[in-house]
C-alpha cells in the first residue's frame, strides 16, 4: 500500500534525531517513537493482542481540519449552580486552562467617573498666582530687591563711562581699517579669488569663465553702490560741517562709537560685568540627583542605576522660591523622607552647598515618599533677617497673629499665643530662652495680658522684662520656689473663678464659652490675658516638696486654661518624661523644638512619631542656634529661625510696653513694687508635722499623707488628692532630702487584713529631728 508523502510544512516540528523530514523518512522503521507506514495514531490504536488499527489515509486526515488559526470550540461550562463558597473566578483560572488578568483592560463601554478625574487633578493642580505674589508683603520685597538690583547696576555701568569711552577710541583706528578693508573687499568681489584662482589652478577653463563671468557682474553693480555711498557720506560731512557744534559732536561721537564697536577684540568685551557671577551654582535634575546618589541609600541607587534616562521623578520644575531654589520629588518606590533627613549633612555634600542651605522637608497630604527639596543662597544661620515689625514700634494682639520667626525663604511667620500653650526644648545653648524672652515681649506689648515671668535658671534672662511683670522671680531657692506655688495656687483659683464667670455670661455675649477679645477687653469682668512663662521648668516638676502639687497645677492650666484665656509657656534643656510630665507635653498645642540629641526628646516636644514621620530636630547642627521645628499651628511642622532680640533691645522693648500700660491703667503687682503677701508657700516644718500626727512606730506613707492633710489641708491638700501608690511616693521625695528612707512596712486594711506597704518609722523622723535641730544649735553657736 503506497501512501501520500507527508508535506514538511505541514511537520509539527524537527525531527527527533535533529536530521530534517524528508520523503524517505516515510519508510522508516528505526524510529522507536513512529510505527512503519507514517501512522500518527497507530499505536494508540493497536489492541491487546497485538493488532492494528484501521489504516487512515493523510488526505482524509487533511481535509478534516480547521482552517489555519482557527481554535475548536470548548467544552460546554458544568453548571455551578449552588456550589457554596465559590471562588471569584475573575482571578482564577478558567476550565479551559486560561487565565484570566486580574487587572481588566477597559472595555469600550465601560466609562470612568468623571468626578475622580477632576478629584485627582485638582489635588495636583500647579497654583494660578504664584507663591511670591500671594503676600503683599512678599511681593513688595520681591519688587523692591529687583528695583535695587537693576538699579546698582544701572549706577555701575553710568560711573564707568568713561572708562567705556577710551576703549572705543582705543579700537577706532582698527575699526576705521576693517571698514575700508570690508568695503575693499565686498566692492572687488575679493572673497572669491581663492575659488577662481583653484580653478586656474586646475585648468579649468569653463568654471574659470563662468566664475570671471559672474565676478564682472558683481563688481560693475557693487562699484555703483560704494560710489552712491561715497557720495552720500561726503554730502553728509558737508552737512556735519555747517551744522551747529552739539550736532558736530554728536556725529563724531557716533562715527567713533560705530568704528569702535566696529575694532572690538573678540575675546574682550567693551562693558564689565555689573554683577560676578553667582558662586552658587543653579539646581537642576542633574545636580538633585547627583545629591540624592551620594547619600548611600541602596534603594536610591538602584533605581538611579536601573532608570539612567528618568532616575528621580519630579512633580513641579525646579524653580526659584524666594532666596533659593525650591524641587518638589518623588523618591523611589520604598524611600521615605526620613531616610534622607538621616543623611541631610551627605546629600548636603552631594549638592556641595553648606548644611544650613539644605532643607528637605516631608509633605504631610501626600504619601511618606513625596519630599520639597528647599536649596537656599545662604546659610541659614548667616542670613540676614529682616527687621522684627514691633522692635521699634506698634503693640500686639494676643487674639491675632504676630510675627516671631522666618522661615528659610526669609518670610515671616506669626503665631497666636490665645488659646494654646507652649512648649519649647532644646539642648542648651541653642536659642531656647532668647525664644521664650521673645514670646514674652510678645504678651508684654499687649497692654491687657498680665505677665507672670519665672526663670528658674536664675541668671536674669527675663529680668528685661521685670518692669511690666505682675509676678516675677528668678532663682530656685526654697523662697523662690515657694513664691510660684502660692502664685500658682492663686491661677488656679482664677481658672475656677473664670470658669463660674464665663458659665454665667449670656449666650449671646459669650457664644462659644471662652474668652474673646471683647470680653477680655470688659475690665468690670476681669477675664484679661494671663501669659505664664517658666524658664528650665525641670526645677519646678522635680522639686522633691511641691513637684507634684507644681504638675498638677501646670497640667489644669495646660488642659482648662486656653479656653479661659490663660496660656502656659514653658522651657526646657531636658525635654523627657521627668522634666516634662506627659500630662503638659500631651495636651500643648503649640511646640517649638530646637536641637535636641534624640528621637525620644524629638518626639516628648513635637508629640509623638514626629521623628519617623521625618521631622526629626536631631539634624539641627550646633549652629544652627535659634532655628527650630515650630508645630501646632498649620497643618506640618515648619523649620524656622526665631527673630533674635538681645538684652538692650529687649529691655527698650520691655519699657515701650510699660509705657503703654501705664496708659491703659494695667500695670499691676510686681512692677509697680506691691509685694506678694498671699501665702507664699510651705512656712512649715515636715518632720514635726509627721511626729504630730504618727504615734505608731511604724505607718503606711499613704496613712500618714492622708494625716497630714487634715492637719494642714492647704499645704498637704494636693498629697492627699492622689492615689494611694502616689501618695506614698510623694512622702518618699519629701523625705529624701531630710536623710528619712522609707520601706516596707506590715500594716492592717480597713477589712483587717494584713498587708506590706510603704510607710517610716517613726523613731527614723524624731533621729532626723535630732541631728537637724543638732546641727542649727551649732550653728548658731559658733
């Protein structure tokens, strides 16, 4: 049986062997994986006992197929009616083995909400005005240094005219040669000799008739030009020449400015450069990137290295943001801004400009990975600051914004000290009390806001302001501490009286139940502005007597005060949990952080995960001084640089704002001399006071607190108002400086069963009663 030799196009593939099909591989019987006779599907087809199959011919075969390119139909789908849980099969694989995108191509019907389209842009929308014109004042500087610069530069370029004068007679002679020269040369077609004479050279005499040919014609009409305008110059000159002396000159001085501009050297201009060219090369991509490369992120360097045509994605153009260069980009994929913060002083290096210049900042509305890159002209910290508005003139409002710090681009940023308080921290020597004096001149020059001025530290730092303080001490002594609890107990009087007032105000006149300017303004009221201010306030919260009674009142005034008009502000070189109990650091609104050493003192001022959200005060460099992250008002932490008043200035200041409340009729207390004769802190004796109410030998500290408090309910109230674990560590600090431990002691709850607490020994307060009473008689003796 003959059959029909297989056509190699129709082959499924090569050959098992590698060798190419061929008709003689028809008749092969070598082939372990192809019976003789070319049967594809023989031996599928053979029985048991060794039969074959029906013998198919090919062109049968060949006529039974689809046409090229076409796909059977699938199987019918089961019906999965009922099944439970079924799978979404959007994600799986069909029946069939195929598998379905799970990110769907748009189909022609399907249409997008137009509403996310425009949602989308308009978060991304470039702003109509720009930055610089959105501010008055900002634009009148803008316009003013822009006046100022083209004005220098019009004064330079007027001083050296005559400078510019000898030059060009300098180059006339020059001049007055490449003019007949140039005119030589146009009129007699001289420029093409060189060609004619290549091609005499060549032996061309066609090309050299054709070129002479051309020159003729050139010539006859240039020598008609050169003579018209000889012509017309010589008539010129006898114009010149009868015409008035200022016209003469001017004519000359025309003549001599063309042949001089005419002999000018190409590499030396005639006019100087107004202005040098700036040091401070101008950012672009190429240079950002360069900066971004240098930090040492992998992350960075990966994309950069992977993505050499587009590296780093830039939202806006770079372009120029007050005095500096402003670049809005996306990090790669995985990069946060804090990783770079981390690395400031390195993509500082990168950009080769000086750290104070460089200030990447986080964009708190986007996603942690979107960055404003601010490249200033000059340091920070060396830039001049425009003049404070209220150094030489003008009060304030507590209630309105006043100016107290520039950003990087030098504008001016207000704060509003009504209804917050405040929290300032830093390591010393860093700015942090020249800041707390600044926002106290602030409250001094408003004349209705009563200033209670505390420095702790002791070394006069506010004493500037002494001439227009209600209340006002510096040092940590034992009377100096004494004179702010009994003040501070008295605020916390007024916060109540306060409080009662403005619940008994009509609605109408106190809508909102805090107090507004008016109300602050009714004297009959006396709901005025009260600014606290304590410098180094470690002293007070870890004073071993009154720190708790001290913290709990600070803590009350924090919490109740803004809204009763009431404002704390408070400093410290220890900004952690002992220094600044959570209870104030929680609830203050506004925070100003200068250098601080770590994360933890970053995050107890400018609240909490401040530093992994990248506003990290840990990269302020030691001179950096007075520049600082000022949170609580806006919707991100802003990097500032506080106005700088010093001592002189500020005592000019402080005697400005006495003046203006003498004139208001609010000077009160310490500036007008009156003496603090409230009760002004612990005139007692705490040894004698625990031997008169402990008769026991032994006694639970709690039990004793709760004694005492009976005893001297005003003195021990705030003890006994705590808990009873607190308590007992209150007596302990109290005790300690007197050389009395506490310990364990066995005692019985009131369900008279046994326990061991913390208490004293009594024999241990009457020995410390002994040696001290022992030590005074000593000393008073000799």
């Amino acid at each position: 049986m003959t059959h029909e030799p297989l056509n190699p196009a129709d082959r499924p593939g090569p050959r098992p062997d590698g060798a190419p099909y061929g008709v003689a591989d028809e008749a092969r019987t070598d082939r372990p994986d192809r019976p003789t006779g070319h049967q594809p599907d023989e031996r599928a087809d053979h029985d048991a006992d060794g039969g074959s199959a029906d013998i198919v011919p090919i062109a049968s075969a060949r006529a039974g197929r689809l046409p090229y390119g076409t796909q059977p139909d699938p199987p019918p789908r089961p019906d999965l009616t009922g099944l439970p849980d079924l799978p979404d099969l959007s994600v799986l694989p069909t029946l069939e083995g195929a598998v379905v995108r799970v990110d769907q191509p748009d189909r022609p019907g399907d249409r997008r909400d137009w509403r996310i389209d425009l949602e989308e842009k308009a978060r991304t929308r470039r702003p109509i005005v720009p930055l610089w014109l959105r501010s008055r004042a900002e634009a009148a500087a803008t316009l003013k240094w822009v006046g100022k610069h083209y004005a220098y530069v019009a004064g330079y370029q007027a001083t050296r005219t005559p400078l510019y004068a000898a030059r060009l007679l300098a180059r006339t002679p020059r001049g007055f040669g490449r003019l007949v020269g140039g005119a030589i040369t146009w009129t007699f077609d001289l420029e093409g000799e060189p060609v004619r004479r290549a091609a005499v050279m060549k032996a061309d005499p066609e090309a050299y008739l054709k070129l002479s040919r051309q020159r003729d014609a050139r010539v006859r009409l240039r020598v008609w030009v050169a003579g018209i305008a000889l012509v017309a110059l010589l008539i010129a000159a006898i114009i010149v020449a009868g015409a008035p002396t200022l016209a003469q000159w001017a004519a000359l001085a025309a003549a001599l400015l063309m042949l001089g501009v005419l002999g000018r050297p190409t590499d030396r201009p005639l006019i100087d450069r107004a202005v040098i060219p700036p040091q401070v090369a101008k950012l672009t991509s190429d240079v950002v990137v360069r900066g971004l490369g240098s930090i040492g992120n992998s992350a960075i360097n990966s994309h950069i290295a992977k993505n050499p045509r587009n590296p780093i994605d830039f939202i806006n153009p770079i372009h120029r943001d007050g005095p500096g260069w402003r670049a809005d980009i996306d990090l790669p994929w995985g990069v946060t801004v804090s990783e770079v913060l981390d690395k400031r002083d390195k993509l500082a290096s990168g950009l080769r400009r000086p750290l104070g210049c460089v200030w990447p900042e986080p964009v708190p509305d986007e996603h942690t990975g979107r960055m404003v890159l601010f490249v200033g002209d000059q340091d920070m910290n060396k830039a001049k600051q425009p003049a404070w508005p209220l150094l030489r003139s003008g009060v304030a409002d507590l209630f309105k914004s006043t100016s107290f710090a520039t950003d990087q681009r030098g504008r001016f940023v207000g704060l509003t000290l009504m209804f917050v308080s405040v929290i300032i921290g830093s390591i010393p020597r860093m700015g942090k009390t020249f800041l707390l004096r600044l926002l106290a001149l602030i409250a001094a020059l408003d004349p209705r806001a009563e200033l209670h001025l505390y420095d702790l530290k002791g070394t006069g730092d506010l004493s500037p302001l002494e001439s227009c303080a209600h209340r006002y001490r510096a040092g940590e002594e034992d009377d100096d501490i004494a004179y702010a609890v009994a003040d501070l107990r008295a605020l916390k009087d007024e916060l109540r009286r306060r409080a009662k007032v403005i619940r008994n105000l009509p609605k109408d006149i106190c809508p909102e139940s805090k107090v507004t300017p008016e109300l602050a303004d009714n004297k009959s009221l006396r709901l005025h502005p009260i600014t606290i201010f304590v410098d180094e306030c470690q002293v007070w919260f870890e004073h071993p007597t009154y720190g708790a009674e001290l913290e709990d009142i600070c803590t009350d005034l924090v919490k109740r005060g803004p809204a009763l008009g009431i404002v704390l502000v408070v400093a410290t070189q220890r900004p952690d949990a002992k220094s600044l109990p959570t209870g104030i650091s929680a609830n203050a609104v506004i925070r100003l952080c200068l250098k601080v050493m770590g994360h933890t003192e970053n995050d107890m001022v400018l609240g909490s995960s401040a530093n992994r959200n990248g506003f990290k005060a840990t990269m302020f460099s030691f001179s950096d001084k007075g520049i600082c992250y000022f949170a609580g008002d806006g919707d991100k932490p802003r990097i500032i640089r506080s106005v700088y008043i010093d001592a002189p200035a500020a005592e000019k200041i402080a005697l400005r704002a006495r003046a203006a409340r003498e004139r208001a009729g609010t000077l009160s207390g310490h500036a007008l001399g009156e003496e603090f004769t409230e009760d002004v802190g612990p005139r007692f004796d705490l040894l004698a006071d625990i031997a008169a109410v402990v008769a026991e030998p032994k006694l639970w500290s709690e039990t004793v607190v709760a004694r005492l408090a009976e005893l001297r309910p005003t003195v021990y109230g705030a003890w006994a108002d705590q808990e009873p674990d607190a308590r007992a560590a209150q007596l302990t600090a109290a005790l300690k400086p007197h050389g009395v431990k506490t310990g364990q002691v066995w005692g019985t709850t009131d369900d008279g069963k046994g326990a061991n607490r913390r208490g004293i020994t009594r024999d241990d307060i009457t020995k410390a009663i002994t040696e001290r009473d022992g030590k005074r008689s000593s000393a008073a003796a000799s």
